[in-house]
C-alpha cells in the first residue's frame, strides 16, 4: 500500500493528535514478531512469551494514543489482577517498557504505549516480554489479525499479523517451547518415530475392504464379475424410493425406471423381512446387497428407506473400488448404534453453507446419521430468527466495535472488520437448504442453542434491541421483551474462555420468552422438509458465580422457588425443558449434572423428561481428574448417551504432537486416526491410556483410586452412539474444516457402525495385537481407496506426513496410509516422486501428495551417501530443526 510519508516525518517528538494516517502506518509498517520464550517456569503455571515490534517504515511510532487488539487464548497475566475471581477491567502498565496491558473480553486483549514508552525509530526493534498463563506449544494458538485502533479513527489490520499461515510466531524449536512442562513426554515426531508409527507389516498393495464402514457380513467371488458401466444397466424404483433412486442414478450416471426388464438392472426396494447374518432384524436401518453376475441383477433392499440409502452407499463404494467390473457379492447389514453423529461449531469461525454440504456428503458415505449442528456460542449467533434480526444482524459478525452496538467484539482472530468469511450466518433459506440436502442423505440435523453458557453474541444482541426499540419504540414489542440480562448485575465472573458476561440469566421471565420465541423459530424452520424431533441446549460450562448477586435470582431464591443459588442452573433447565415439551432434547454431559459434595450428580430425569429422551453428550474424559465415569453415570441415571469423549473423538485436537499441526490439545496432545479408530464405546475404562503429560496409565491402577472413578455402567441400553467434535477456535477456513475432520471421520464412523472382535477381548495385549492387524487393514483401505473418493467430493482431507529412516546409508519412507504417492527433493523446490529405487542424499525433503495433488507439510532428514565411515547410522534432523522460518511457512501453505 502506497502511501504519503511525509506526513509523518513532521510527527517526530511531537505530542499531537494522532491520526488516521499514522494509524495506517502502524498497520503497514509494524512488523510485530510473536515469540514462545520458555514454558519452563517454574512454580507458576504461567510462561514467558515476547513480542517484538520492529517498525520497518521510515518514521517514528510515537506514543500516541494508539492500541493494539489481539486474541489471545491465554491469559495475559499482566492483564490478571484479580479481584476475588474476575480480570481489572483497568489493566495494568508494566514499568519495565511502560506498556499497558489489558483485558477487553473473551480472548481480546489490549497492549498500548503510556507516557512511559519510548518511541519506536524507523528500523528499530522493541521487544516486549510479558508472561501468560499455562503454556503455548503450537502455532495455531497464536490467532492472526491483531489491529491497531484510536478513539474515532478506523482500525486497521496489523499486516505482519494477517497471514493464515502464521509466519509471525517464530518456530517452537527447542524443548522448553514445544513442552508445556519439563515432564511433558510429548516430543515432536522425528522422521523416524512417524517411519515407525507408519509402518505396517504387509502392503498388501490394495483396500482390504469392499465397504468401510466393515459390514456385518459380506461374502464376495471375485472369480465372477459384472460390469454395470454400460450404457443399458437402469434403475428400477420400488416403494417411493425416487430420492434414493436420485443418489445413485447421478453417481453412477444410470436412467431410472419403475417396469423391471429381464435383466440389468439394479432394483431398489423397502423389505420388512429381510435377514441380516440369516437373523431376523428390528434394526430400522438394516439392508441387503446381492450383485447377481449371472443374471446381472443387483438388488438393494432396505427395512425403511434409510436402509435403502445405506445399501445405494455401499454398492456405491463397491463400484468406486473395482474398475467398473463389480464381483459377485452378497452382502447384509445393520449399525452397531442408531446415533453416530459429527458435531460442528459454527461459531466461533462461521463456515458457509457449501463447507457445511460438502460434510454432510462425507458423513453419508460413511453412513454417519446426526449432524449436531452448534449454531450458536459467545462469538456470534449463526441462525436467522424470524422476528429478532438483531441476533444476526449484530450477533452474527464480530469488528472493532467496542460499545458492542454493531456488532460483537473482535474474537479468534476475526480482526477489525466484520466482511470476513469467518463472519457471518445461515438465513432461514439456507438452512432450509442445508436441512434438505442432509434430509436426501438421511443425515438428521439437531440444531443446538448453547444455553445458558457460552451466550455473550446472543446476550450482546438482545441488550442492543433493547436500546433500539426504548429509542424507537414499536407497538407490540416491549424493549425488555427478550432480555438476557440484567443490567445493573454486579456478578464478577469469568467463563473459560474469558468472558465475563456471557451467562443468560435463569431468573429473568425474559430469558423464557426468549427461549420459547427461538425454539418455536426453529421447530418452524424444520416444518415440510425434517420436522425437528430433537433440540439441543448445550447447557455446558456456565461460569461459576454467574447470577451470585443478580437481585432477579435474589428474589427468586428469596421466594422459595428456587432453593439455593446454587440450584439455578437446574431450574433453568427444567424450565426450558418444559418449553420443549414433547420434544427429545439434548445436552452436553454438564448441562444436566449439578455438583454436590464436589461430586457431579445427574439432575433427575423425571423432571426434564416431557414425553421425550434426553440426549446426553459425553466428553470430558480427562483420566486423570477422575471424570471418565460420567458417560456411565449419566446412562446409569436414564439419559440417552452419546460417546463424545475427548480423548479419542475431539477432532479440534492435533494429529500429531507437533508445534506446527493445527489444534488445541487441552484433553489428549494429539488424536490421530488410529486412536479415534481405536476406541472401544462398549468397555470405557478399558481407552484409559494416558495423562494429559503423556505418562501412561493403567486402567487397573486408575480404578483402583476411587470406587467411584471406574463406577459400572448399569444400563448399556442407553449408550446409543458415538460422535466426533470439531470445535472452531483454530478453523478459519473450509480447508481447515476438511483437514481437521477428514478422514479421521472414517476411524469414528468405523466404530460406530461395527464392533470389531477385538473389542471385547479382556487381554490388553492379545487385545492391542489384533486391533493394529485390523488397522493396518483399514489404513490400506484408506490409503488405496477412500482417499480418493473423498477427492473426488473435493474434501480436503489432511494429508498424512511420511515417516523416513536411513539403513545402510539408503533412505526409506513411508506414509500414514499406504499407497499413497511421496515426492523427495534435494533442494526444496524440485520434487520427484519416491519410489524403492530412489537414493537421494544429503539433506532431503520429503512430502506426500494426494491424487489431486495436494501436499502434505514437509519433512527433512539427513542422508549420508554410502562409503563414509558413518555410512549406516542412521542421522535423524528433527523436522523443525534447522529449517528456516521461510520453509516452514513453505510447506504451511503446501498443507493448506
Ligand atoms: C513465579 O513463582 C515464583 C515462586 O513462587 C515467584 O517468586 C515469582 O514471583 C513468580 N513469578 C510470577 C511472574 O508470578
Ligand atoms: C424379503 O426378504 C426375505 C428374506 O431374505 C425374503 O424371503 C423375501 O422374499 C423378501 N421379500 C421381497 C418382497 O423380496
Ligand atoms: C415470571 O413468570 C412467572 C410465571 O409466569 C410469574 O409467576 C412471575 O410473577 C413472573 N415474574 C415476574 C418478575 O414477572
Ligand atoms: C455477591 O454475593 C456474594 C455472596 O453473597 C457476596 O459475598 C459478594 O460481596 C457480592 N458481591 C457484590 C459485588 O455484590
């Protein structure tokens, strides 16, 4: 960006009004720099972090009135002096540098110069050290679009800080950055390890299953084929099938027809009856598959037409895995659960209605049946309500707005501006569209509204109506009508991310009106297309102290109403489960249990139940803390539970312990395909396998700590499926929604269609032998055949790393699922593919390329040529190590 600099020279030493022009200076020209300097502090859960700010232009930075707002995920201890539980809304100058640190709200805070700061000269770099609070291991902790404002300018984007690939957090390349502690076992993969980890005992050279998920029983005779591929195969319609019918007349460009001829065709019916493993079955979604080569008829039967699609999916996959020649098969199936769900948050970074399209494809392929669809936390409000356009309107985008009058604060790296794609909302019209295209696919969408937690967009937006319609009044609509809040409440709290006033109020007969008018919006939304059957309200993570001194809830608790403060968060759920009356509603695992005697304890089903299930998602697992039990608890005590544990399920996790892997890592470091693959649903404490430190733990000895930690699941009829999660803190764009979903999607939908054998073994290590056999299948699966079709969909699923090692002076690699191709180079920038023949030497980059020729990040490892004494050792870089920052961002934007 061109600009007048002259301007600025005549600012030099002088104390005036700063201006827009030196905003945009500071915008183009402040080279801010983000550094880890040590987690390594001891005693304190706190690190050392430094930002250095260079002004790379010709003129002087005074200290004006400026101010730099950014996210940050950890709090700036700078910014903490408490005051019982809550942040000093006044901040606090560090004497060291004369910055001002403060915290705004959420993750936004605020540094600025004070009388104290010394100029910053044209070319000058000043380094600014503060300390916050854990730990940062990753690069995607640190969120970009930090701005720089003044009270009546326009904010402007910090340049330096804009990129989505980071480059300006230094690299996390010594122990004491990539560890959050000094007995964090986690390391970041060394070609090797991942060599290892890759490694499977026999490439068979191609997929090991006809259909992933694994059917319940397939019998195939490869000696007998079919080719359907043509031109005079039709599809013969039975029982109302046209929209199944539909799917697969597109994907494998077939006519349709409802007069059977002789033969070549594949028929699609509805049978009661059918048999599954010569069973009879209750199993709605049961079908059957049977390619009749010799009278070329395939037959697909479903005992609804749900199973019908199932049926379409699979022979879809049958014929995306031969070469148009299909064997005979005959196969029949059913689902090990009736919910295998993928969650997905919409808002913390708002993704489109394609992105959205584009997931709900891959989940029906891999017969995934419920989408749970978040619409709705503290940074924005995604979902059109008819009658209340202040929810989207402002609380659907986030700008530098700080009287929140527009539009809600800066968050997760959104920036000053509110025409970001990470802004934004469903109009009724899109969802309706997303509800039918997820209807086609028999995939049900259960909205949620998180409350009364996680609600600041909504309670920002309903305050605004309230000023609106007092300054405007409308017949009809009192101002207070939906109010969330109180205004004069003088509770201080803080929630874990950092907001201190994102808790509905359950004392305000508001909030109920509020309640009822988005329910009715949305059961509204659903009518004529998948009538809503199940509303899910969160309910998770209230911040505690919330309401403690609101007088709505003093007078209520004063009534006898409501016992104790203590109890409002169960009046509050009871009372919006009976404005759901009749509906199944759905919470997270801590929105329906209450504390008593620091013990969680399930709120009566009795009292929530109005001719309805309660759904309950289980998810906080950390081993450790003693919390694995609550899935068991919460089935035990009647709710309908859903698999959602942390440990193994949470796709915002990394795959990989590595600073430079996209994702929070507060549950497990990583989660890679195979742990998620790896779960065992039907025998919980049987995953117990490490701390969140990486130290490994035995079931036996965790059990053995309380009675109550490994408490017995009385009632297994009411786990009912499994899900995955993907929180959006660190997915800004719709290629960081594919990669961190996709395919560790395949691994969950595995377990929750098809109990394998090794599950039920009782002998950890027969247990663990057979489960890795039964991996390394699935990943040639994978790696031969479902990788491509999820290229084809164009989901840009993440592309595994290889692994490397020397012997013998010789390199070898490998990927995380076979046959998938790998490119060397010597020199970084030319790539040829590896094959066995391959012996490049020296230092050599490696990367792993997907059919459509997308990248994986790279790797580097050190190959000596043979003939040298050292010939054999193998010399192993770490993958970080040595690279310049400008080659890491390389193979950023190559994983992207
Ligand atoms: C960290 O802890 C040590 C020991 O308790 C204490 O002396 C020091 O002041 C603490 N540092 C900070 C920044 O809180
Ligand atoms: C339904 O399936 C059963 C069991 O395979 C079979 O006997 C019956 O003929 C089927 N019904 C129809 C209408 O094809
Ligand atoms: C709130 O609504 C309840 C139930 O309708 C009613 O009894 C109560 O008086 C209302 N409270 C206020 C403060 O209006
Ligand atoms: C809020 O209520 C608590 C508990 O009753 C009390 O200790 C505290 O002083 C109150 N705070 C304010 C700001 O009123």
């Amino acid at each position: 960006m061109l600009r007048d600099i002259i301007v600025y020279a005549t600012l030099v030493g002088v104390s005036c009004a700063i201006t827009q022009e030196n905003l945009d200076y500071i915008g183009d020209n402040l080279d801010i720099t983000y550094d880890v300097v040590t987690n390594f502090v001891p005693e304190n859960d706190t690190y050392t972090g430094k930002l250095t700010f260079k002004n790379s232009g010709q003129n002087v930075i005074n200290n004006d009135a400026w101010a730099i707002y950014f996210c940050h995920i950890r709090i700036i201890e700078q910014s903490r002096i408490y005051h019982g539980n809550y942040i000093d809304p006044n901040g606090y100058t560090d004497p060291n540098t004369g910055a001002k640190w403060s915290h705004v709200n959420g993750c936004l805070f605020k540094v600025e110069p004070t009388a104290t700061f010394e100029d910053i000269t044209a070319g000058e770099s000043r380094e600014i050290l503060f300390i916050a609070g854990a730990w940062m291991i990753s690069r995607s902790d640190t969120m970009p679009n930090w701005y720089v404002a003044a009270d009546g300018l326009e904010a402007r984007t910090i340049q330096s800080t804009a990129s989505e690939d980071l480059d300006f957090v230094s690299a996390f390349d010594s122990v004491e950055k990539w560890k959050r502690y000094e007995n964090d076992k986690y390391d970041p993969y060394t070609p090797e390890k991942r060599f290892t980890i890759n490694a499977v005992q026999d490439d068979l050279g191609a997929a090991q299953h006809l259909v992933l998920p694994t059917p319940v029983k397939v019998e195939v005779d490869d000696t007998s084929t079919v080719s359907i591929s043509t031109g005079d195969w039709v599809i013969v319609i039975k029982d109302n099938l046209q929209q199944e019918a539909k799917y697969l007349s597109e994907k494998l460009s077939m006519g349709t027809t409802t007069v059977t001829p002789s033969s070549k065709y594949v028929l699609l019916q509805v049978n009661n009856t059918l048999l599954v493993d010569d069973q009879t079955t209750s199993n709605s979604e049961a079908y059957t598959l049977v390619v009749d080569t010799s009278s070329q008829v395939i037959t697909l039967e479903g005992k609804s037409p749900t199973g019908v699609f199932w049926a379409v999916q699979s022979l879809i996959s049958i014929h995306d895995g031969t070469n148009g020649r299909i064997p005979a098969v005959t196969l029949s199936d059913q689902p090990r659960y009736n919910y295998r769900g993928m969650h997905v948050d919409v808002s913390r970074n708002f993704h489109n209605k394609e992105s959205i399209l584009r997931l709900i494809d891959g989940m029906s392929l891999y017969k995934l049946n419920k989408l749970h669809f978040h619409l709705t936390d503290d940074e924005g409000w995604r979902l059109e309500i008819d009658g209340i356009p202040e929810l989207t309107e402002i609380g659907g985008f986030r700008c530098h707005d700080l009287a929140e009058g527009q539009c809600v604060l800066s968050q997760l790296g959104s920036g000053p501006n509110s025409y970001k794609s990470v802004n934004g909302f469903y109009t009724a019209q899109d969802y309706r569209e997303i509800l039918q295209y997820a209807t086609d696919r028999h995939v049900e969408v259960l909205p949620e509204i998180d409350v009364p937690g996680h609600c600041h967009a909504a309670i920002i937006a309903m305050e605004q109506r309230r000023r609106m319609l007092e300054a405007n009044p409308i017949q009809g609509s009192p101002a207070d009508q939906y109010l969330l809040y109180e205004a004069d409440d003088p509770s201080k709290y803080v929630s874990v991310q950092y907001f201190t006033d994102n808790g509905i109020n359950p004392c305000l007969n508001s909030t109920y009106a509020f309640l009822e008018k988005v329910f009715s919006e949305v059961v509204k939304l659903h009518d004529g297309i998948a009538p809503l059957k199940t509303f899910i309200f969160g309910g998770d993570e209230v911040a505690e102290g919330a309401w403690l001194n609101s007088t709505a809830c003093e007078k209520l608790v004063e009534s006898g109403e409501v016992a104790s403060h203590h109890d409002l968060k169960e009046y509050f759920v009871k009372r919006t489960a009976s404005i759901m009356e009749g509906y199944d509603l759905g919470a997270w695992e801590d929105g329906v249990l209450g504390e008593v005697n620091k013990t969680d304890v399930a709120y009566d089903i009795t009292q929530l139940k109005n001719n309805g299930d309660v759904y309950a998602y289980a998810w906080q697992n950390i081993w450790e803390w003693g919390v694995g039990n609550r899935a068991y608890k919460l089935a035990n005590a009647g709710y309908k539970t859903v698999m959602s544990q942390a440990t193994h399920t949470y796709f915002d996790h990394p795959y990989e312990p590595d600073p430079e892997e996209r994702g929070f890592y507060w549950a497990p470091r990583f989660i890679d395909t195979e742990k998620t693959f790896g779960f065992m649903p039907d025998s919980l404490y049987d995953n117990i396998d490490v701390a969140r430190s990486g130290e490994v733990l035995n079931k036996e000895t965790e059990c053995a700590k309380s009675a109550e930690w490994c408490l017995p699941l009385e009632k297994p009829e009411n786990i009912v499926g499994m899900q995955g999660q993907l929180w959006s803190e660190t997915v800004r764009t719709a290629e960081h929604l594919d990669f961190m979903i996709f395919p560790r999607i395949i691994a969950l939908a595995e377990r929750a269609w098809h109990k394998a054998d090794w599950e039920s073994s009782s002998d950890k290590t027969e247990r663990e032998a057979v489960r890795r056999d039964d991996w390394e299948s699935f990943a040639l699966t994978l790696g031969y055949k479902e990788l491509k079709r999820l290229e084809e969909l164009q989901i840009k699923y993440r592309v595994s790393l290889p692994g490397a090692r020397v012997v013998d002076g010789k390199l070898e690699a490998n990927t995380g699922y076979p046959g998938e191709t790998i490119q060397y180079s010597t020199d970084g920038s030319t790539w040829n593919t590896f094959t066995s023949t391959s012996s490049p030497s020296g230092t050599v980059y490696l990367r792993t390329i997907s059919s459509a020729g997308r990248a994986s990040r790279q790797i580097q490892i050190e190959v000596d040529g043979c003939g040298a004494p050292t010939c054999g050792t193998s010399s192993i870089v770490h993958n970080m190590i040595g690279l310049s920052i400008s080659l890491i961002t390389a193979y950023l934007i190559s994983s992207m």
